[in-house]
C-alpha cells in the first residue's frame, strides 16, 4: 500500500500546533543540570517515603516515629523527635557496583545536639554516618577500626542547612559541602565504598535516614526534606545549583547554561596528531536535490608530510538546522574546518531539481536456525560461544512465571505456586513492567532458533514459548468481555472508564491502588499493567514516579508485541500472532481517534512518549496478517519533527537534516528502525531518506570507537545525543557514562536492515565495530550480567546487572536478545539466492538450504589475521567477499591454494562469480594493523585498534586525566610488542588488552602525541 493517503490526512491540522511551540523535549530528564541516569534514588518526604526516581527504591518507615510536618521554606517535611531511635530505612539496593557515590540533603535542627542524619554500610564497624555532634556536621567512614572524616564546625540551628557528601574514587577524596560550599575534604586513603558495602549482594547492605545501626536515641528534634543518592561524584557546580534552585523555590529542570563536568582542555590552535603534518586539503564539489542538504563529506582528501600514511582528513562542516539554504536552484559554497589548523577545505555546492531513486530490498537474511557459531580453528572457544552459553544457559534456567507475574497482577489472576516477581524495572509499581516480558519472548524464540546443536535445550525453549504465549493468550482474551456472565463489560477501547471508585485516570500499581476490572479494558488489550497509562500520555500526562505520571507505555508495549511475532515467526504458534493482532486492534482503535496535534506531542515528550519501535512492530503486523489497518496505525507513529521538521514536511531527516541533536538516543534510534521497515512495506521513499541519513549522521558525528552514539555531556544526560553535531570531544563523554548499551543494539539492527537495501561494506564496517567492540564487551566475564553504560572516561570500569536475569533494565533487557542471536549477520544472500554474502569472519557452518549449499568458515579470527571457507554442495553463485575499511594493504583470496587476481578495495565487497565444486576451499588473508581512532573534534584523543579490535589500555588505578602515550608518526606499531594470536600487547609498560576481553579498569581513549 502507497501511504500518500496517510500523509494528507496528517499533514492538515499541524500548523496551529506548532504556531503554539511544543518543546522537543519535556519531563524531568535533567534535574538540577544533572541527567537522570546519576540519580539512583530521591526521598522529597513530602508525605511519604517514596523514592521519586525511576528505579523505585521506596523507603520504608522503621516504628512509627516520622511525622509530616507543613514548613514555610519547603511544604511538607518529614520531621523526627529527640528520643526517636527509629527512622527511616532504604532498599540495600541503593548502591550497585558503582565506586563514587554522592549524598545531598536538608536538614533543620532545633538545638544542634546530636543526631544522625545517615548511615549506611554492612554494620555498624564498617559503614559511612552522617550526622550532627555538638553543633557540628560530621561525615565519617568507618573501616575495621580506621575512620576518616570531613567536618564543618559550629552549624546554626533553627535554620534549614543542606549538605552534601561525595565519596569521590576519582580525587580519591570524602568531600563535605553544607550550604553549597566546600567545607573539608579528607583522603578516602583504604576507605573505599567496597570497604563499608557488600558490593556483590546488596542484601547485606543497610541504609537509613534518621537512625544508626546501632539505634542510638536522636537527641534533638530534626526536620529533613529531599534526600537524594546519585551514583557518580557530582561537581562543585552542581552541588551549588541543587543548593540554590531547592532556595528558588523550584527545582530547575531541563535548563543548562554550561557545562560543568569539564574534560582536560587543550589548545584549539595547535593542529594534535595527524593534523600537524597537513600540507594541504583538496576542496570538493557536489549536487544536492533542491530542498535537500548535501551529505558533505566526512572526510575529504588531503596532502601530508612525507612518511605520514594518510590521504584524507576528517572535515567538520557547519550543520544547519533547516534546509533554507537549498530552497532554490543554484550553487553556493559551505566553509568547513579542520581541528587545530587554518585549513578550511570548501565545498561547492550545485542544487538543481533531480530525480533520485530509493533502493530495492535485494538482500535477505538467514534464519537463525541456519548458522550455527562454532569453535575456533584451533579447537578454542571463541567470545560468541561463550556469551551465547553464558545467556542461553542461564534463559533455560528461567522461571516463565516470573515474566508472566505482573501480566496475571493486572488481570487479579492468581499466582501460580513458587511464581516469583521480577525486580528492578519490572517490580510491582514501576510503571514499565511488562518490558523484560517482551524482551524474554524474543530471547527465548531465537535461544530456540540458535540452539539446535542441543535438542534438549530447544526443548526446554519450546516448552516456555509455548507456555508464555498460551498464558497471554488466556488473559488476552478476557479483556473488554463480561467477568460472569450477563455481567458489565466495555470492549470498545475508546471507551475504557476510571477503574473502580476512582475519579480519574491514574499509573497507581500498587497492591492496594491498581485496577484489575479487565472487562472494562477493550477486546484484545494485553499489558503488564490497566490501559491508563495509554490513555493518559493521550492526554498530556509527563514522564515520572507520581500517579498521575506515566513511564512510557507504547515502548513497553513495543517489544511485548516484537516478542510475540518472534515467537510466531520463529515458532509459527498462531497465538502469538493472534495475541498481537488484538492489542494491534485495541491500539489502532485508540490512534485513529487522536487528532494529529496531539500525536505530535505524544511522540516529542521525553520518555512518555518514548514509543521504541511502535512503527516497526505494526508494519510488521501488517506484512505477517496482510491486514492494511496496521501499516495505517504504523504511520502514525512517524515522529514528525524528527523526520519531517514541522508540519509541512519542509525538511527534517528526510531531507538531511540533522534533527536529533541533543535528544534522547534510544528513544530515537527505534523509530528510526521503524522508518526502515515502514520503507519495506509501503515504498514511501521519504523513509528511506530518513534512515539513511540518520545512519550516516549517526555514525559520523555521534560515534565513540566501540560503536556506541549516547552519552552527552550537554545536555547533561548520559542518554543523549550530544547537543550539537561533530561535538563529541566538546559536548560528549558524559560523567554519567557513555554508550547506553541497547542503543548500540538498535544500531546495529538498523545497519544490518539498511544492508538488505544496500549491500555496502561502510554497513558492515560499523556492524563489525559495534558488534566486537561494545555488544560482546557488554557481557561479564562469569555470567551473563552486562552493561547499562559503557564509560569510556579515563580509568574508567565496566559494570555489569543482571546475573541471574531477575531484574532487568532496557539495557538488560536488550542484552538478552543479542547474545542469542550473535550469528545473524555474517552471511545474508540475494533475494534470488543467486549471491552469498560473507560479511564477519567468525568461525560458523552455514545450510544454504534454498541452494543445497554448506559453507563452513574455518578460523580463529581476530587472533590470526585469516579465515577459510570450506564448500559443501556446488553450483553457480557469486560469492561476495567483505574486505574490512581497516584492510588496507595484503588483503588477498585464495582458491583452492591459488591465489585469485581481485581487486581488493578496502571498504568494499570482493565478487567472485562461478561455478563452485563440492569442496572447495576460500582462504581470505587480511593482514591487521595498528591504527589509530580519533575523537572528531579533539585528533589527540584516540583509540587505538589493532584491525577490527579496539584495544584497552588496562589500568589498575582511577584517573582524572587523560593516558599520555607517543607513537611513531609512520609507523603506529613501530614500539609496539606482543603477540597478535593472543591479542596482548604491551608499549612502554602499558599492557593493552582488547577491550571485549577487559573486565577491570581501562582506558580506552588515550592523550597521543605523535613523534
Ligand atoms: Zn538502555
């Protein structure tokens, strides 16, 4: 189906919207300039124990000593009496594996006499107190009969004080600020966080606010107001502007006006690394469509000294915000720069009426059952067995009740015995739960597909596919039909009334508050949770913990109904997609009512709106049920700002231009995905445009060396994009962490889509990056826990969730489908099966079944620089041969011993058409070297690979600045020595490690001077 249709409908009805300004981004995502992934738990005491973050840790009253109070500074605040020897306790899962935390507060004493603010730690010898000791504040840590402490003397009473105590790894200082100044700061020497907690089971941790462990009387009447735990060091700058804005009045969200966490700067005059042997730049010419901006370059060509290996340089061209400049025929020139020089490379620029063509899908995928990971040629285990087994194990050993818990919670379904409820994003009142759920059905459909060297495993898989989709099949079916019959029931979606005895729509899931009156909900609604989470985001309702807030249903419901169609594609269990194509109607039934002003702001409020791939999973629908209503419903899913600009479609991704900047990565990523898939299904080229551009942008400006693209310093989320292109050095590597690991999942699901367009080796290029360098360096060395964030600040260290997958994050929840499905893209073939395409090198057996063809891929790679392919079967096809960007001289193939006369441009594809014999061998040799990869906007800041293989510095203490290492500038290996087959290098005493297989501290971006 063409969607001009659609879009006329969407296009009229926009302009009043816009003439009224919907910000881009709304909700709480940076509170008081800091992102909200620092913040682990925030107690306002304003009338309850909640924990206002997102992670739920609700405080719990220990007696029944506090009381609420009304104050004139701040509202409502938590007040404890003299003689009090209860308080208030936290969850022990308050600290993680984290190794810097910070704790601010307010507090109001009536005598300064003592009293205990916090304590915290595994008892009372080893533990972190905050408190008052005769009118003086006291932070202190405990450690085996050793203490340190930070102090500030002689606090008034009567009057509201803040403090805040940073336990900081990196200055290796405990630092105490009261009233936004520092006020002392001690070495933390031997006193680190892993000296007072259980780092490894935080039920041995106890937390408390009021008390002590040892349960000491309060001397003095205390009132406290808005606790808050972050797992990072804050800066001296924030600590001021949480101090100030809370005296404001008004805590101050989404609003920056610098950035505070600064990085070691550098003299923008001096040309760093290979830009100081520039001689010349060449300027470059091209043709853009009119309304189109050109895709500049990236890099341009260049002239170096002699001996510098190098012919093109990395170009930052201005990125304008429309695409006003190419309204009309004609030429214009764009002035570009180059880091540290004067250079200023220009770009003429011809803008003409053209017709472009949109690509063909003309390449296919294989299913997943069809190749199967192998050992190394040497017998060894390779990274992908061993991550596949650490999480195909452990899936098996899940209880599917546990994903099914909070589904049979919201339809009041009785547990079933030992049925236990996941923790962490899917606990009993977060409002995303139902997420791991849908996550776990694709894991467990492609575990199953992944597993068929062990019968018994994809029995145990096929038994829970079918158990979880028969349990949601079930309560699926109860939705909008009478409870008994003859009894009440609504089933038309748009009709769902206020739950019981309620006056309104609201996100309570609390035991006591959520509504479990099904029958009301509409024929085919499935969730984790009642329908007023939907309707609610219909009507305005922002991201947060209140109960008139919501998370972000649409993407919770995303990846049930991703699951559900893996399971049906991988399975073919007709429930699963029956099961989907009712919540499909429920949901197309709600969208087509809503006017399009109120989609566009649906789509543009900060997670609420975070709909993951919505698009995708109802074009999806469409092309597996053939039923046109989904791709229409699809449609209203597109982010019209991001891909269109405004409502009259004027510019946007679709006409190149960059409007992403500064948002929410894995909000966006997705929708992109859905473009892609909205482009198979219905031709509308536009989002083609919009996919391609994303993916190029993406991957040119955004993109640190393991592939991954979130993590801003500005705005100040480790979520976002960085607030301007090209700026990663300048807006980027966000204190909070870099690279949130499910984005670099829907990255590379969008590369490899973009692949069945457009078979170009740049694609995989990237997939390669991604998928050794961050997807395979995600997972823990003993167990399937693996990453949220993976920070690439100096000295930095990995942490990693989820273990025994009973609590998972979107990351988490993401890591599950990637390790089961870690052989997917290393061939595809044509469409016509008259191609094969060998994209990655890892050792695998491929059953070209359509073409009664086995290849075998023999090798040890990355540690041997070779890879050989054994054919089983024969006939004519055109093996097509990656040869890797970073094979830049030696690349060459082998037929059956003899070499083959080929082209080998490195970034491209080697052909090789003709008839192949059973047994015949292909030996590809593509000698690695060391190289090194700058940060765009800062050349000295660079990783260093050795050919696909990002390599680590491995460091065994934290660092506040940057690594300093010299190269030579002609030969980057030339001092440096090891052993390629083991991958373990080691310059000037530095032992370099790659970074999939590092588990402690590393760094992976160094200081590089060149010589
Ligand atoms: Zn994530």
């Amino acid at each position: 189906m063409k969607l001009a249709n659609v879009f006329t409908i969407i296009l009229w009805g926009l302009c009043a919207l816009y003439s009224t300004g919907i910000k881009a981004q709304e909700g709480d995502q940076i509170l008081d300039g800091i992102g909200e992934t620092a913040l682990t738990a925030r107690y306002v005491l304003d009338g309850d124990l909640r924990d206002w973050s997102r992670n739920n840790l609700h405080g719990e009253l220990q007696g029944s000593d506090v009381v609420f109070l009304e104050d004139d500074v701040f509202g409502t605040v938590a007040s404890l009496k003299t003689g009090d020897q209860n308080g208030i306790k936290l969850p022990g899962k308050l600290v993680g594996g984290q190794e810097s935390l910070t704790i601010s507060g307010w507090f109001k004493t009536e005598s300064g006499q003592n009293l205990s603010l916090i304590d915290f730690g595994v008892n009372a010898q080893n533990h972190l107190s905050i408190g008052i000791s005769d009118g003086d504040l006291i932070a202190k840590v405990d450690a085996d009969s050793n203490s340190i402490q930070a102090k500030k003397q002689g606090l008034k009473s009567k009057q509201w004080h803040h403090f805040v105590v940073i336990h900081n790894i990196v200055t290796s200082r405990l630092e105490l600020y009261v009233d936004g100044k520092l006020e002392d700061s001690t070495a933390i020497l031997n006193h680190g966080l892993d000296q007072i907690l259980d780092l490894k089971n935080s039920n041995n941790n106890q937390f408390f606010i009021g008390q002590t462990f040892s349960r000491a009387k309060q001397k003095d009447d205390v009132k406290l107001h808005d606790f808050r735990w972050y797992h990072v060091a804050l800066s001296a700058q924030q600590v001021q502007r949480i101090y100030k804005a809370a005296l404001q009045g008004e805590a101050v969200v989404n609003e920056r006006q610098e950035i505070e966490d600064k990085l070691p700067e550098f003299d923008q005059q001096t040309p760093q690394l290979f830009n100081a042997y520039l001689k010349s730049v060449e300027d470059v010419q091209l043709t853009t469509k009119v309304g189109e901006l050109p895709r500049l370059p990236a890099y341009v060509r260049a002239v170096y000294e002699e001996g510098i290996a190098k012919n093109e340089v990395r170009v930052i061209w201005p990125a304008p915000k429309d695409n006003d400049r190419v309204q009309n025929q004609g030429q214009y020139t764009v002035v570009g720069n180059i880091p540290g020089t004067s250079f200023q490379p220009k770009a003429l620029v011809t803008v003409k009426e053209m017709t472009t063509k949109t690509p063909e899908r003309i390449i296919a995928p294989f299913k997943l059952s069809q190749v199967q990971l192998n050992k190394g040629s040497r017998g060894e285990q390779t990274k992908f067995i061993e991550n596949r087994d650490k999480f195909v194990n452990t899936l098996a050993q899940t209880n599917p009740d546990s994903f099914l818990y909070m589904f049979r919670n919201a339809f009041g379904v009785t547990q079933p015995e030992g049925a236990e409820p996941l923790g962490v994003w899917d606990s009993q009142e977060t409002k995303l739960r139902g997420h791991a759920t849908g996550h776990y059905l694709s894991a467990i459909a492609q575990a199953y597909a992944s597993s068929s060297y062990d019968e018994q495993l994809q029995e145990v898989f096929a038994k829970k596919m079918t158990y979880m989709v028969e349990t949601l099949y079930e309560l699926s079916k109860l939705s909008g039909e009478p409870k008994t019959p003859g009894g009440k029931f609504v089933s038309d979606p748009t009709k769902v009334p206020f739950g019981p005895g309620k006056s309104d729509y609201d996100s309570d899931l609390s035991e006591q508050g959520i509504r479990n009156d099904y029958w009301n909900w509409g024929t085919g609604y499935i969730s984790a949770y009642p329908p007023d989470q939907f309707i609610m985001l219909e009507s305005g309702a922002t991201y947060g913990g209140q109960n008139n807030q919501i998370w972000a249903p649409y993407y919770t419901l995303h990846k049930i109904l991703a699951g559900l169609l893996d399971v049906y594609e991988i399975s073919g269990n007709k429930k699963a997609l029956e099961v989907a194509k009712g919540m499909g109607d429920w949901v197309a039934a709600r969208m087509e009512e809503l006017p399009t002003p109120t989609l566009i702001s649906m789509w543009n409020r900060y997670i609420a709106g975070e709909y993951g791939g919505m698009n995708e999973v109802m074009a999806r629908l469409y092309r597996l049920s053939g039923s046109e209503s989904y791709l229409e419903v699809a449609a209203l899913f597109d982010n019209i700002k991001m891909f269109y600009g405004d409502a009259q479609h004027s510019h946007g991704l679709a006409k190149n231009v960059d409007t992403f900047r500064g948002l929410h990565a894995n909000q966006h990523i997705p929708q992109i995905v859905g473009a892609l898939e909205m482009y198979r299904d219905s031709d509308a080229a536009a989002y083609f445009k919009i996919a391609d551009n994303f993916w190029s942008k993406t991957t040119h400006d955004y993109m640190y060396s393991i592939g991954g693209v979130a993590g801003a310093r500005n705005p100040a989320n480790a979520e976002c994009f960085p607030a301007q292109p090209a700026t990663l050095y300048e807006n980027g590597f966000s204190s909070g962490g870099q690279n949130e690991t499910c984005a670099t999942y829907n990255m590379l699901k969008l590369t490899r889509n973009l692949f069945f367009f457009e078979p170009r080796a740049q694609l995989m290029d990237y997939y390669e990056r991604g998928l050794y360098n961050h997807i395979l360096a995600s997972v823990a060395e003993d167990s399937p826990a693996n990453t949220y964030h993976v920070p690439l600040l100096p000295g930095s260290v990995k942490h990693f969730g989820n273990p025994d997958m009973t609590g998972f994050t979107c990351c988490n929840g993401t890591a599950i489908e990637s390790s089961t499905k870690l052989q997917n893209s290393i061939y595809f073939k044509s469409e016509d099966n008259n191609s094969l395409y060998v994209n990655l090198f890892i050792p695998s057996t491929l059953q070209w079944t359509e073409r009664n063809i086995q290849v075998d891929q023999v090798t040890s790679f990355p540690r041997e620089d070779h890879t050989t392919l054994k054919i089983t079967g024969k006939g004519r096809f055109d093996l097509k041969l990656r040869v890797p960007s970073w094979a830049t001289s030696g690349f060459y193939v082998k037929i059956n011993g003899k070499e083959m006369d080929v082209k080998s441009t490195p970034g491209s594809y080697v052909s090789i058409d003709r008839k192949w014999k059973n047994g015949d061998t292909v030996e590809l040799r593509m000698p690695f070297e060391f190289r090194l990869e700058p940060v765009m906007d800062q050349q000295n800041i660079a990783s260093l690979f050795y050919g696909p293989v990002l390599l680590a510095a491995q460091e065994d203490a934290p660092r506040t600045n940057w690594r300093q290492v010299t190269f030579d500038a002609q030969h980057i290996g030339k001092s440096i020595q090891g052993d390629p087959s083991s991958l373990e290098f080691t310059y000037n005493g530095i032992v370099f490690k790659p970074f999939y297989e590092t588990y402690g501290r590393h760094s992976v971006y160094l200081d590089v001077r060149l010589d």
